[in-house]
C-alpha cells in the first residue's frame, strides 16, 4: 500500500510520548495497541446579552415631527439625512448615518427608515400622517410640560437629578443618572431635556454619548 504524507498537528503528550494528534477537527487518541477519534472542540461564540445595549444612551432623535406609514419621522434625524445629501453621501452612508440614531435596530429597519426619511423629505405633506397629542392634567409637583418628551417635568425628579449630577463628579450621562436615580431612561433624559433649555447643564458629546455637568 502507498503511503501518503500528511500534516497534523500536536494534540497531547504523556510522559515524551505523543497521545493525540488533531487532523481535519479532528482528534486521534494514540495508543499502544489501538487509536480511535474524538472530535475536537471548537470555540462557540456567546450571545451578547440584552443589558449590554441599555449600558450607552439613547441618542437625541428630537422631537417627532411626523409619520410615514408605520415609520415615526423625528427632528434631528431628518436634519442629518438632509446634511448627508447636501455632502453628496453615499446611500449606505446615510443608511449608516441614521442607525446611529436607531442603535438597537437592526441594518434591514435601517434601510427602511431610510427611505421613509426620504420620502419626507421630498413631499412631506403627502406622506405624512396628522396625529395629535394631548396634554394630562398638570400635576401638583410638575414644574412645565415638556413639548419634546410630551410629558410634565415633576420637582421631585429635577431634584433627584440634580442631587445625581453632583454624585457623579459634576461629568455623568443619562444611564448613570438612571441607575443613580432609580427614574427611568426616557424620565431622565426628558427631565435633563428641560434643565438643559433653562441652562442648568451643560452638555458635550463623547463618542457620540451626551456627556451632562451641572452649571449651577
């Protein structure tokens, strides 16, 4: 019989002598009288779990100016799609541009906002549809309506953030106000929202991850 050369590689040793070797994934157990096969291994890739993605803030889309079938239009992204078209973008660029906003999405909703966003922005009247939105009865303790996050700015929620802001060495963005606070995201950022038109913080991005200190 012919012998044909191969390249395997080594798997385990005993004592200097070679006990498995591994070929093609697989491995062969090397004994005196016998060898027989296991397959080897393979390094599994774990699934990222859910809580990673609440670890950075939800980007400022604005204020939700409009509805294109099933799609919310928003302030602020139709402001960068219109900057990216000016710049001659791309439209996988301007795909990417937008899921920025939407970083819980996934790339085939991207392209669908995409070209809600266009469609907007060539006749937005058409394509929109009317909606209304309706203020509640003002609260005891709410200091104003915020027109943005639709929704009254309560003191006790003002105050507990501000108490936050300090905590945090004066630099803090909206999850760690929320885990500091208890309130949740979208209370957070519409109380900081609010503090942010009176000129109590001030606000800077980092990596594209609003950055809040306190100027009082």
């Amino acid at each position: 019989m012919e012998k044909i050369k191969v390249e395997a590689y080594l798997h385990g040793m005993d004592a200097g002598e070679i006990t498995e070797l591994e070929y093609r994934d697989n491995v062969f157990v090397l004994k005196k009288q016998t060898t027989y096969v296991k397959k080897a291994k393979k390094d599994v890739l774990k699934p990222i779990p859910i809580a990673t993605f609440l670890e950075t803030d939800q980007p400022d889309r604005g204020e939700k100016i409009a509805m294109v079938g099933n799609n919310s239009i928003y302030e602020n992204v139709v402001k960068a799609v219109k900057e990216s078209i000016n710049q001659d973008k791309s439209r996988l660029e301007i795909i990417d541009e937008i899921g920025t906003y939407y970083p819980q999405s996934k790339p085939i909703s991207c392209v669908s906002y995409y070209s809600a966003y266009l469609r907007y922005i060539k006749n937005p009247i058409p394509n929109t549809k009317p909606f209304r939105t309706y203020k509640k009865r003002k609260p005891k303790n709410a200091l104003c309506f915020d027109e943005t996050y639709k929704t009254w700015i309560l003191k006790e929620e003002h105050e507990r953030i501000k108490k936050a802001l300090y905590k945090w060495n004066f630099v803090a963005t909206a999850t760690s106000v929320m885990k500091e606070t208890g309130l949740s995201l979208r209370r957070v950022n519409a109380t900081l929202h609010y503090m942010r038109k009176k000129n109590q913080v001030f606000v800077k991005k980092e990596n594209k991850v609003p950055i809040y200190k306190p100027t009082f």
